[in-house]
C-alpha cells in the first residue's frame, strides 16, 4: 500500500512499534487478536487495528502539500478536513480556514471567493453542487481534492445501480458530509432515498408493502429523498449503498431485511428484478476496525478508552461496539484525563460531557485502547503515557514493548 508523507508529529513511538509488529507476524491481516501491552500495575489491550486509515493519510498529504505549494495564496477547506479537532486544528494553525461547517452552514460567503484562492476538498467529499459552485468562482485550477476512493467507490456503485434503473438507497447519517456529498452524486443518476437505521428501514419496507400512505411517507422521510421522488413507483426496483463508516452489521440488516420485505410483495422468482445483489460499500479500514473491536469484547478488562473527535461517525460506532460489555470513555485526547485521575468523556447517547473518576494506581489495571480512522497514533500514545504517569509505573517503556504479546 502507497506510503504517505505526513508531518512527524502525528506519528508515534509506541503506537507505531506495536503495529510494526502486528505487521510482521500477520502480515495480511487475519488475526484481529488485541496485543497486550504489560506495563504491571496497568496494562493495555491495544485493538489490532485503529488510527489513520488510507483515505485519512492521503487527505493530510495533499492538505500540508496545498499549504507549502501556495506559501502566498488564501487557502480554503469546504468543511472540517476529517473529523478529528487536533487535525483541523493544525491546518487552521497553517493558515487554513473554513468555508462552511459540518452541517453545511456557510461560515464564509462563496462572494468572498476569487479565481487565486485554493479550495481543498475534504476526505467526505462534496456535492455536485458545490463542484458546481467552485467552477463558476473559478478556481478549479486551485483546487486540491481529497476525496477519499472509498467515497468515490460508493459514488460508482450508485452510478452504476442508476444505469441499471435502481432507485438508490443509501444506509447513511442524513446529516454528515459524506452522505450529503453521495446523496448529491446519486441523484443525478437516479431516485436516492437516505436511511438512517434499521427503524426507518422498517417504516419503509411498510409503505412497500401497502401499510403506509404516501403522506406519511413523505412526512416521515422529509427531506431525505431526491426531488421528484415518486414512492408508488421508485420503490419497485431498489439497490443498497451506504456511507463508509457506517457498521457492517447494521448495513447488512438493513439490506437482508429489505430483500425479503422485497420477496414479500414479488415473490422469491423475482427478486432479481427487484433488488439489487449488493455487497456493502464499507471501506476497509472500517471494516477492520469493527473486525478488531470484536476482538476486543472476547477479552477482560476493566474498562475502555476510545479515542476521537466527538462527530466522528466510525469512532462512535466503535464505542457503540464496546459499551455493552465494557465500561467506556470516549474522549478527544489525554487533556481529558487530569492528574487526579479525573476522566471527561462524552455520551453519545446524550450528546452531552460527563466526568467520572478512575483508579488508575491499583494494582493489575487492564484497559483496552483503541480509535478512529481519523485519529493521529501519536495521541494515543499521548494517552497512553498520561495512564502511566497516574499510575506511577516503574515499567521502562521499551520493556513493555519488549513483551508485547498477541
């Protein structure tokens, strides 16, 4: 796989040590087993796979590359670059700024724009729109693209379902940028529809099956279907795709369930003229770092700590993965561990802060540590040495290193 080149500061040295050898002893990636990372009083359960993913590390190159080609020119972000606050961070430090937030609320007018300033596109991706909208500013010669090919794989599938007379169903979170950039990309090519859940997958299998009127589909799903949108019709020939970092396991629910919603009403003999034999449009990287927080919940530990930018939607469904078992504290980074081993983290549920105590100086402590795709190593690492200073280990770090087990 390509090599990136990324500022230093976002590697690691421990993180990076662990993961040079998990490569050489699986090299191929079948053993999605925790290592053990002893340090005595407190010990580590590290997942076999987290932090920068393919499409993270192309998107940071091509962003520091914007920055040093264009040492004089203005340079824009359409929205936060990844969802990752240290990240953007350090490319505003650079000068960078934001065009829009993450929500799509514009924070600089397009008026502001001229044909010598130099728009990134982030890893999301954006819409055909907004594609639009930088070509009559004039700044397509300016523009870097960092559009993950993960996203750009699920753009090419929902083409080719449209050539195909699909309607397009995209199992996505309505309101994050790579779904409004894939929704944008699929209606141009035919009827999209966007699910959140397994839920709303059941009130449209429902109106499939005549159980629903066209009011309260129309209601129901406001806003999440392409214009035009005719439900008696479109709904007759379906295909699945989703968002990149989605689970695996809620897509492929969402998709059995709508092929025998589909069987249902047409019959088993034609169901090929129905729905559409799609595989799910994760990208790796997801679908390893759901293989290897799997991993972890065969393990015992006392508690987890996950570590991301809070609208990251792969990070969040990793704490999904981990909390029914495991006590677990999402957080941004080790400034939200104190020296009284106070602990800030954020409920997804609640979408609110909260703060706990841990006990990180008994004896015998295991913890399991794992992060997004869009998570520098070099802040687990900084977690990971917060943990050790509370816990006041005697254990050097390359002897920890030297015993890693897997």
């Amino acid at each position: 796989m390509k090599k990136f080149e990324i500022p230093e500061f976002y590697r690691s040295p421990i993180i990076s040590e662990v993961k040079n050898k998990r490569k050489i002893a699986d090299p191929r990636k079948k053993d999605f087993r925790p290592a053990l990372l002893p340090f005595g009083k407190v010990d580590f359960w590290i997942a076999r796979h987290f932090g920068f993913c393919y499409g993270v590390e192309n998107a940071i190159e091509i962003s520091y590359k914007a920055i040093h080609e264009n040492p004089d020119k203005r340079i824009f972000l359409l929205s936060q670059m990844i969802h990752n606050p240290g990240v953007n961070a350090d490319l505003q430090s650079h000068g960078i700024k934001f065009l829009q937030d993450t929500q799509g609320k514009q924070l600089i007018p397009w008026e502001d724009l001229n044909e010598e300033d130099v728009v990134i596109i982030p890893a999301f991706g954006t819409s055909v729109e907004i594609e639009k909208k930088l070509m009559e500013i004039g700044v397509q010669k300016s523009i870097y693209n960092t559009t993950c090919p993960f996203v750009e794989k699920v753009w090419n599938r929902a083409e080719k379902l449209g050539e195909d007379k699909h309607t397009i169903i995209i199992h996505g979170k309505f309101n994050h940028e790579e779904t409004r950039a894939t929704f944008s990309h699929s209606y141009q090519n035919a009827p999209s529809l966007i699910l959140k859940d397994i839920h709303e997958a059941q009130f449209l299998a429902d109106f499939i099956l005549g159980n629903k009127t066209i009011g309260e589909f129309t209601s129901f799903f406001e806003n999440k279907f392409s214009d035009g949108f005719n439900p008696e019709l479109d709904l007759n020939k379906i295909g699945v795709v989703n968002q990149t970092t989605m689970l695996a396991t809620e897509t492929q629910e969402i998709t059995d369930f709508l092929r025998q919603t589909m069987i249902e009403k047409f019959g088993e003999e034609e169901i090929k003229n129905h729905i559409a034999d799609t595989r799910d449009t994760l990208c790796y990287a997801t679908n390893d770092n759901q293989s290897a927080t799997s991993g972890l919940l065969e393990i015992e530990a006392d508690f987890a700590i996950v570590v991301g930018g809070y609208n990251s939607s792969n990070t969040t469904h990793l704490v999904e993965m981990l909390e029914p078992k495991f006590p677990t504290y999402f957080i941004n980074d080790e400034s939200n561990i104190n020296k009284e081993g106070e602990i800030q983290f954020y409920n997804i549920h609640t979408n609110e802060t909260e703060e706990t105590t841990l006990d990180f100086k008994s004896n015998s402590t295991k913890i399991i540590i794992t992060s997004g795709a869009s998570c520098p190593d070099a802040t687990v690492d900084r977690v990971i040495q917060k943990v050790l200073t509370l816990s006041k280990t005697s254990t050097p770090i390359e002897k920890a290193l030297e015993n890693l087990t897997f």
